[in-house]
C-alpha cells in the first residue's frame, strides 16, 4: 500500500538558511498534517490543511509557512533557520476532517549548523 | 503544560513478560486515543486506537485500557518480544475536524532476550 512520501529524507543547513520541505499524502488523502520532533521528545504540532485551506495552526514559528496545493501535497518553508530548527520533521495524512487515523511518513531530519 | 503525561520514560521487559505503559489527560473533551510505536529514524506507525465509549481494545497481543472516570489509558503488550523494543506514545485528540495529536512524551521500551 501507497504510504506518505517525504522530501528531502535529510537537508542539512546554515544558520539564517531557508529550507522547503514536501509532503505526498496517501492517494485520497485530503488532510494532511506537520509535527516537529526534537532529538529524545514527542512530536509537536505545528499547522494542518484540509482541502487545501489552513485548519488548525500549532506553536508554528512566524518564520515557518505552509501551504497545500492541488493535488493535495504540502509543504513547508522554513527561514532564517535557527539552530533550535533542527529536528525531525514528520508529515501525517488522513482522509477527511473527521479522518481518525494518521498515518505519518518516514519525516525529514533537518539540521542547521 | 503536558495535557497528556505518559509514564514510565523507559521500561525494560524480559522476553515473553508484560510491557505496561500508562497515560494520564487533562481535557475531558477528548474522544479519541490512539497509541504510537516508533522505531529510530522511523516515523511513528499507528498500533492500536480506543474511543472513550469504551473500556478495553485488544487487537493481538496489544491491549488498551481505558478509564475515563480517572482519565487515564493503558497500553498492555502481552508475551513482550524484542521485536516490540520501540518508542511508545500515547496521544490523544478532539475529532472535531481539527484532530491535530496531543502527545505523550513517550516511554522507550527494550524487551531482553
């Protein structure tokens, strides 16, 4: 079965860098969601689109966008990185507003130096 | 403020034993409880979910326990292999279109031969 892609699988960094990461939801898939998980914590998260609209919007710094796009995919842009910016980013999809299972993809480790 | 306390922060099991893992929420209006396993470098995968309606889930050798008066859940892994040695996470969420996952900070189990 089709799982959640992301990319880059890692993205190394300098401070005061812009990164942009991509989620591919699960085909159908019209929800999808962004966590942030620090080295040895739980994921945080951060902002989540359905049908292409903003739905709920976590500790996302200013710094950070996001968008969702026709074809449902995501991504994130991410500036003037900090170093307190590295982690794992996960992406997680689910069928519709009301979908209770989200699967997660496999997450970009960013690191910025 | 962790809405949702997860303890112990590791637990070490013996081959063939029981991994216990307990969760503690705050907000009342949550209605749906899933229970995460991760593997390093891997993003978390979905291993079993409860809604509040009910008091207990097994599904193989995984079992949650749900107590809502005391708004707490437990996840039961019977005949512990160490294959299951993992990041566990429990997590909870509101499924009113919004469903972003609260979670737990997890409980890092290592099952011993």
């Amino acid at each position: 079965a089709a799982g959640v892609i992301q990319s880059p699988r890692h993205l190394i960094k300098e401070k005061r860098e812009t990164a942009t990461l991509k989620c591919y939801p699960i085909p159908r898939h019209d929800t999808v969601y962004w966590y942030q998980q620090g080295p040895g914590q739980d994921p945080q998260f951060l902002i989540s689109f359905y049908e292409k609209m903003q739905s709920d919007k976590g500790s996302i710094p200013d710094r950070f966008s996001a968008q969702q796009f026709s074809d449902y995919h995501s991504e994130l842009n991410m500036s003037s990185l900090e170093l307190g910016d590295s982690a794992l980013y996960f992406c997680a999809s689910s069928f519709g507003l009301a979908g209770e299972t989200q699967y997660f993809g496999p997450g970009t480790r960013l690191l910025v130096l | 403020q962790q809405q949702v306390k997860q303890s112990p922060q590791s637990l070490i099991v013996q081959k063939g034993g029981i991994s216990i893992i307990n969760c503690a929420y705050e907000n009342t209006a949550f209605d749906y409880f899933p229970w995460y396993q991760q593997f390093p470098g891997k993003g978390p995968a979905l291993l079993i979910a409860i809604r509040p309606d009910v008091s207990e889930k097994k599904e193989g050798r995984f079992t949650i326990s749900f107590n809502k008066s005391a708004k707490q859940f437990s996840l039961h892994i019977m005949d512990s292999q160490p294959g299951d040695s993992a990041t566990y996470f429990c997590a909870a969420t509101l499924l009113n279109g919004y469903n972003k996952l609260i979670f737990g900070a997890g409980t890092r189990l290592a099952v011993h031969p």
